[in-house]
C-alpha cells in the first residue's frame, strides 16, 4: 500500500489550504517520516511559495496526467524535486492544469489517473500531501478519488461554513459511486480565541460534526504570513511559534490515528 494519501481541499478559496498543505507536509517530515508535497492548483501558490516558479519547471504535475501509463515511471523520477524548505519532497504546480477538463475530456477512466499514477510512488513514502484546487472539476476529482483522507481547512468564520457544505456535497456524489466511500476531517483554521464570531463557529462545528473534525486548532500567527514572503515554512521561522506548534500536534494526531 504504501504512503497514506491527504488531499487538503475546501472549495472556498483563502482557507489556508495551501499553508495546511506546505506546514502539515515539514511537520510530519519533521517527524521522520518520508513525505511528498504535491500542487494540484493550477493558482500553482504552493510552488511558488517554494519558489518553483512554473514558467521555470520543464515538467510538472500537468505533464503526469497528460502522459501515457508506460512515460510514468521516467516522468515520477523528472517531476519530484527535493525542497530545501520543508525538508520534503515536492511536484510543481502548472497553469496548463487548468486545461485538463477539455485535454481529457473523451478520456476513459479519467477520474481515476491520479490515484494509478500514484502507485508508482506510494511505496518510496509515508505520506503524500496534496493541495488541491479550489473548484470541482476533473482535477479534484481525481484528488479525492486517489485519497485515503481528504483534510477541509475551514477558516472559522460563518461563511466559511458554505465552502464546508460544498466540500461535502462534492465528496457525498463521489460515495455514490466509490468502492469504498472518501473519509474526511475538517481543520480549523485562522482561529481567533479572541473573537465571540470564531468561538461560536468552533463551537457550532464541534455540534454539527463532531468527531469529523480534529481535536488541533490552527491559531492565527503572523509567522505563516512571515514564513510566505520568504519562500521558508513556519518551522524555519519560528519552530516553537503557535501556528509551528499547533501543526506538528496536527500531524501527530494523524499519525496516531492511524496507528491506532
């Protein structure tokens, strides 16, 4: 089997999904384990967080779906690329992702290409982590097909709580049809104790679905912004900041549970 699989996806944008997906991906490297950071967002803000700037990248995520089966394996050796930041492994984002709904239109089993070309690689990691688009479409589809778990940063403010139900609505169709039905968990996130609105939001999600959502809050911290404008993650800012902190108690509570 493998590396364990965490799509991070919310179809609201400015959630933190991207700093979910770079801080959860140095934290559990952090943690030993062996991890791959991969950018399904044609907005490519995780490469260029990484300064992997696309127009700079002969080969990126795009060229894996485009490529036939047997390019796979010299294509998986060309397109991961170790981060300096982070301490993991990572494969850039493409504009050009955004062409894939009309690029693979007629082709046959089209939701499920990701999740075979991830086989090739699962077994050199413990866990791969994918920031996903923020719209549905045959991208994120593919994403959630190919995870074992699917995280939804949600932001804990009241309209955050649409992007929450879209998500879910999303990964509800897929069921339908899926061998086995999508697990997922929600994450708070740009939580502010200090706010009556953010508490309320926390609390009301806590009601509504309970054990879907992780026990770990993700404060806020001008860290992570700190962090951005220098290309590093908020471990090589501050590792003992809250926003770092708060982030390896997440990847610790994914590792246990499924350990447990």
């Amino acid at each position: 089997m493998g590396a364990k699989v965490l799509a991070v996806a919310n179809q609201k944008g400015g959630v933190g999904k991207t700093t979910t997906s770079l801080s959860l991906g140095a934290a559990l490297a952090r943690m030993g384990k062996k991890t791959l950071v991969m950018d399904l967002d044609p907005h490519a803000c995780a490469s260029i967080h990484l300064a992997f700037y696309p127009e700079d990248m002969k080969v990126t995520a795009y060229d894996i779906f485009q490529a036939e089966r047997t390019d796979w394996p010299g294509l998986w050796k060309e397109v991961v690329k170790p981060s300096e930041a982070g301490g993991f492994d990572f494969v850039a984002s493409s504009i050009r992702l955004s062409e894939l709904e009309m690029d693979l239109k007629s082709r046959p089993g089209r939701g499920q290409i990701f999740h075979d070309a991830l086989i090739l690689v699962r077994e050199n990691y413990d866990y791969i982590v994918v920031d996903c688009p923020p719209h549905v479409g045959v991208l994120l589809v593919n994403a959630l097909v190919a995870a074992d778990l699917v995280i939804i940063p949600i932001q804990t403010d009241f309209l955050a709580l649409h992007g929450l139900r879209l998500i879910c609505d999303t990964i509800r169709t897929l069921n339908r049809i899926l061998p086995q039905p999508i697990q997922f968990r929600a994450l708070p996130t740009m939580f502010d104790r200090r706010a009556g609105a953010c508490r309320r939001v926390l609390n009301l999600l806590r009601k509504k679905i309970g054990d879907k959502m992780f026990e770990t809050v993700i404060n806020l911290d001008t860290n992570f912004r700190e962090a951005s404008a220098k290309g590093k993650v908020i471990y090589e800012i501050d590792p003992n900041s809250r926003g770092a902190v708060e982030y390896s108690l997440l990847a610790k509570e994914i590792v246990h549970n499924e350990n447990a």
